[in-house]
C-alpha cells in the first residue's frame, strides 16, 4: 500500500521521462520544477530573492523536487479578457466577441506580431517571496500599443518573470536539456510555447497526459519494485 502522495510531486513525476527534464506548468498560476538527488542542491542562485523564490521538497525514491511557483498563470490572460470585454460595454458595444473569441484573437495578433519592444510584468498579485510587487507596463511608446504587441508582452512578461526566479543557469548547472510543458494555459497558447523557448533557450516538449492520478500510480509502482 502507498503512503500519501503529494499532488504536485505526483504530476512532475508523469511529466518526466529523464533526469535532465525540467516541468514547466501554467494552468492558473504556474509552476516550473526540477528533480534533483537526495542532498544539498548544488548551483543554487546567489541572490537572496532567487534563493527566498525556490523551494526544494521531498521527492519520490529518496529524491527532491525543486520548485518556483508563481501566482501569475493563466490568470493573468483571464484579467486581460475581461478588462477587454469592460471597455467594450464601457464604449457602449452591445454585441461584443465572446471571451473564447477574445482570446483566440489576441494570440492570432501576438503570433503575427512576432516580437514586441513593449515589456510588461504581469505580476498582479506579487509573490510570495515578493508580496508588495505589482505588475509594470514599461517602454511605452506610439508604436507598440496594438493588441498583438500587449498580447505578445503578457506572454513573454509571464516566461520572464519565472525565469527571474529559476534561471536558464541554473537550469544549466543541473543538467537540464528540455523543458515538458503542461498545463490547459501553455496547451492551447503557441505563443506561450515559443517564449518559452526563446526565454529558456531550451526545447520544449509538451505532455498532454500530465496527471497527478497517473504519477501517484506510477509511484506505487515505483515502491513496490
């Protein structure tokens, strides 16, 4: 019989297939996750927020997990939607574009878009390392105002501010080769998927079958072997 297992440790452990994967997650909040062996992690960053950003847990078979948890996620794009759909009645619009379509629309142009010199930090709800930060919308300028252009910067914004907290370096120093995206957010969001990439310098691979169900069976198999 298996003892309690910890959700999160049980969906990173079905995301894997090898030690150099690290777990990006964006559902509503996002999460990015490295399995390390049992002892002192080695590489940690140097900056005190980068080190107060990571926390490092129990792991299956003697392992850690360490992880950066951000509050902004999918979130985030939700937010943006519906600040969107409250000018349109604002402007009076009476037959607006459903959310979906709102959606949908706004990655359309961000994709078109291609790169932005529009920078925004759409942290909303701070962190937990950092509760007082709030989002910032910098570089403003004439030319970088279109939908595409905000749409492309949540994007990127939400990739960035992850990687402030667990960086391609540090990434690096563990022996970390691709990234397994998971998560209803990064699935259905392309643009999402290639800053990941270009952020992070590294593959991604998606894995659509992530679940905690299937990474709590698997650990049961692991004990009994």
């Amino acid at each position: 019989m298996g003892v309690a297992l910890g959700d999160f440790q049980c969906s990173v452990l079905s995301s894997t297939s090898q030690p150099s994967d690290a777990v990006f997650n964006i559902g509503t909040a996002c999460q990015l996750a490295v399995v390390i062996p049992d002892g002192e992690p080695h590489g940690l960053p140097a900056k005190d927020v980068e080190r107060e950003a990571l926390q490092v847990l129990p792991f299956f078979r003697g392992r850690k997990v360490i992880t950066a948890a951000s509050l902004s996620g999918g979130n985030i794009f939700a937010t943006y939607v519906n600040m969107l759909m409250s000018w349109m009645k604002d402007l009076g619009i009476n037959n607006p574009p459903s959310t979906d379509e709102i959606y949908q629309r706004i990655l359309n142009c961000a994709d078109e878009k291609g790169s932005t010199s529009l920078k925004i930090a759409p942290t909303l709800w701070g962190e937990r390392h950092t509760p007082d930060k709030r989002g910032q919308v910098s570089n403003l300028t004439s030319d970088n105002t279109s939908l595409g252009d905000v749409g492309l910067a949540v994007c990127q914004g939400l990739v960035e501010n992850l990687q402030e907290m667990m960086s391609k370096e540090f990434l690096l120093s563990l022996g970390i080769q691709r990234i397994v995206g998971t998560g209803s957010a990064l699935m259905k969001n392309e643009v999402l998927q290639k800053q990941v990439e270009q952020v992070f310098g590294l593959p991604l691979v998606l894995n659509e079958s992530s679940e905690a169900s299937v990474g709590a069976a698997l650990a049961a198999i692991l004990e009994c072997n």
